[in-house]
C-alpha cells in the first residue's frame, strides 16, 4: 500500500509539471488603449506558442520551459518585441507598446 501512495505522489508531481509556468497579462497602447485580438508568440528557448490578446488586450499562454522568454506582438503590421522570465508558477507582465527610434518595442510596466 504504501509503493502505491509513492508511485501515485510520484506520478502527480510529474503531471503538476507538465507546464512550468502560466505567462500572463495585458498589452496597451501609450494612451492606455488595449491592444485587442492581436496576434503574439511567445518564444522560452526552443519552445514557441501562440496566441491573441482579448478585447481588453489581456493575454495568458502556458510554457513548458523556465527561464529568459521573448513576446513578440503583431497587430496591423506592428511588429513589436519584449523580454520577460518564465517561472515554475504563474507570472504576470503588462505591456506598453512604445517607438523607439523608428523600432516597436513592449516596455513592461510594473505592477
């Protein structure tokens, strides 16, 4: 009985990990203004996933892997890049779309 209890503990912790961390939050315009239904990649070493921001520009996407993550943003031919930390627990980021010398960019705004 208790190989059982071990090898279930084991199997649950394995499962738990499965996804190393939720990434989330919001992406503005300057003026405050969400950035709705904008397509986004998230790229955590050799992992990518995809997603879009809602109609209030919140976004959340899960990863695999921890560590230095990049967000890349698209709307109307915007391309714009971000760098955030994937954790083994839920993270939030908001972000700013901003110009800087002729290139977009997400400045992460703290909370």
């Amino acid at each position: 009985m208790h190989r059982v209890a071990v090898c279930a503990l084991l199997v649950g912790g394995v499962c738990g990990t499965a996804h190393a961390g939720q990434i989330y939050g919001t992406l503005r315009e300057q003026k405050g203004q969400p950035i709705a239904a904008a397509p986004l990649a998230l790229t955590c070493g050799q992992e990518t996933r995809t997603g879009h921001t809602d109609q209030e520009g919140v976004y959340r996407l899960l990863v695999s892997t921890t560590g230095g993550c990049t967000l890349v943003l698209e709307p109307a031919k915007r391309r714009a890049h971000g760098s955030l930390y994937s954790y083994d627990r839920p993270t939030g980021y908001d972000f700013v779309v901003v110009n800087r010398d002729g290139t977009w960019v997400l400045e992460a705004q703290r909370k």
